[in-house]
C-alpha cells in the first residue's frame, strides 16, 4: 500500500505534486484511515464476482482491493485525477473507466458482481437504488453519510424510517457495521460516515409496490389513508384495505413494515 495515501500529509503533498485540489462539489474526501481501510475490504469479502468500484478518487480503495486479489472496475468523474490513479494504481489490474457513475450500464454488469466504494453524498442514494434493481450484485458495500446509512436500516417507528428504508428492505438483507469519524478522511467532511453493507435477495422489482410506498410517503403529516386517497388510491377501498390488515384507520405510512404494505398492495390491486 503506498504509505502516501494514508495520512493527510501525503494525501495533500500528492495533491499539491498533480496541482490538484480536493473538490467539494464532487463529494472528495479521500479515505486517509489505514484502520478504517483495512476494514472496509475485510467487509467486502470474499471476492466472489468482478468488484466495481465509484469513486476511486486518488486510488487507496482500489488499491487495496486489488491488493487483496479483487477484479477491480474504478468509474471516476473527475478526469483531473487519471495523472494520479496512473502513478497510485501502476502495476495492478484494474479497469478505469472515465465517467459519470450515473450514466453507466449497470443493467449489463456480470451476475454477482460487487460494489465497494466510498460514495460521494450526493450520488449514494440514486446510485445504490439503481443497482439493487438490477437485480446482478451479491454484495454491496459503501461507505455513506451515517445519516443516509441509518435511512437505510431503520425498522417502523423510527425518525430514520421511510421510502429509502423500504426500498432497501425489500431488495437486500441490510447492516450498518461502523462508523468513521471525520478525521479518517482528508479532507474531513463536516459528518461522520457510516459502512454499510447490502446482500440483495435478487427479487423481480415490483413497480405497484413502490408506487404505492412513494405515495404513502409522500405526505408525512398525513395519516397513511389521507396520503393514498390523495394520491388517487381509492378511499373506501384504503378503509377496507386497512380493516382487513387488522390496522386502525388513522395509522401513519412510519408504523408499517414491508411485510404490511405489500399485502396493502395485493388488496388494493386485486380490487382494480
Ligand atoms: C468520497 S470520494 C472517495 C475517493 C476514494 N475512493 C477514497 O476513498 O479516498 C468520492 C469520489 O467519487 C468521485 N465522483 C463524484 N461523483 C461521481 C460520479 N457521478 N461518478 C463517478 N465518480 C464520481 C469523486 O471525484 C471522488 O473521487
């Protein structure tokens, strides 16, 4: 591992040699943590598909997962930094792609392929949805903001709980293993992140299910049967729904788990 992307010195001496700067709007917070590194990749294990990895930024992950015998695919936005992976990565195995993560085919990865990766913020949730319904990963894991990774995990009845929570429910058995401060990055971020780690049950993707999860969830005031009739579900049929499922009337979307909406859903589409 080059000992240079593991200290905040290094990091910005490496920066400084590329005439480089971290860029805010890309989400660059290089992992500096040799600890925290070390970890991540134990996680990640075994290797038992093509590893992709978003956001290589100057390459520790990456390294260190073809380090550790990973068949690594980097997609990087930011070209100012193909100077530096060259230099970081020389030698190693590993497939970089110059582009928007966001714009890649994910839909044509090889079943059981694998994400690892230290996400920038502002891509993790679209990006990590997208590639559960494509229904080719066993294993997902990322770093994220711990706020987004207690979205991921939450159970009904909690602040944290929501579309995001469901969503990952039904596609992945979901676990939040660690926590990072901000001081195991360089630059920090002003937040502490968060290790998650996804297995995907490879289930068909239901579009009735999250229709019905985005429009429960789309008024968060409003009891579950105000939201769905406002959003044009039909209001006796909701009632009917509910008293059949043994809920009261006045039950919020929060206190219902997936195992509820997705028999709230066979009894509202059996009856259109
Ligand atoms: C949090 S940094 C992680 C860097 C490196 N993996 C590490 O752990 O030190 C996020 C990386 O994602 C890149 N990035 C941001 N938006 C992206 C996008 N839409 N597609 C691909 N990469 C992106 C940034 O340029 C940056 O290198």
């Amino acid at each position: 591992m080059l000992e240079a992307l593991l200290s905040p010195k290094g990091v910005r001496e490496l920066l400084r040699r590329h005439g480089l700067y971290a860029d805010k709007r890309l989400g660059q917070n290089f992992l500096v943590s040799f600890a925290h590194l070390r970890r991540i990749v134990e996680a990640a294990k075994p290797f038992t598909g093509p590893v992709y990895e978003v956001g290589p930024g100057l390459g520790v992950l990456t390294r260190a997962l073809a380090e550790a015998g990973a068949q690594v695919t980097a997609i990087e936005k930011d070209l100012r930094l193909k100077p530096v992976l060259e230099e970081t990565l020389r030698g190693l195995p590993v497939h970089l792609v110059f582009a928007d993560a966001l714009a890649y085919p994910w839909e044509e990865v090889p079943e059981n392929s694998l994400l690892v990766a230290n996400l920038p913020y502002n891509i993790a949730t679209p990006l990590v949805t997208r590639l559960l319904r494509t229904g080719r990963f066993a294993r997902l894991v990322f770093l994220v903001q711990k706020e987004v990774a207690e979205r991921m995990v939450a159970r009904p009845n909690t602040p944290s709980y929501g579309l995001l929570s469901l969503r990952v429910a039904y596609h992945a058995q979901a676990e939040k293993l660690f926590d990072l401060p901000p001081g195991a990055f360089f630059p920090p971020p002003k937040v502490v992140s968060s290790l998650v780690r996804l297995t995907p049950r490879k289930v068909p993707d239901d579009p009735a299910l999250f229709q019905l999860l985005e429009a429960a969830f789309s008024k968060r005031r409003k009891t579950l049967k105000n939201a769905l009739t406002a959003a044009g579900y039909p209001k006796e049929e909701v009632e009917e729904a509910l008293r059949s499922l043994g809920l009261p009337p006045d039950i919020r979307a929060e206190a219902l788990d997936l195992s509820h909406f997705q028999r709230l859903k066979d009894l509202l589409y059996t009856r259109v």
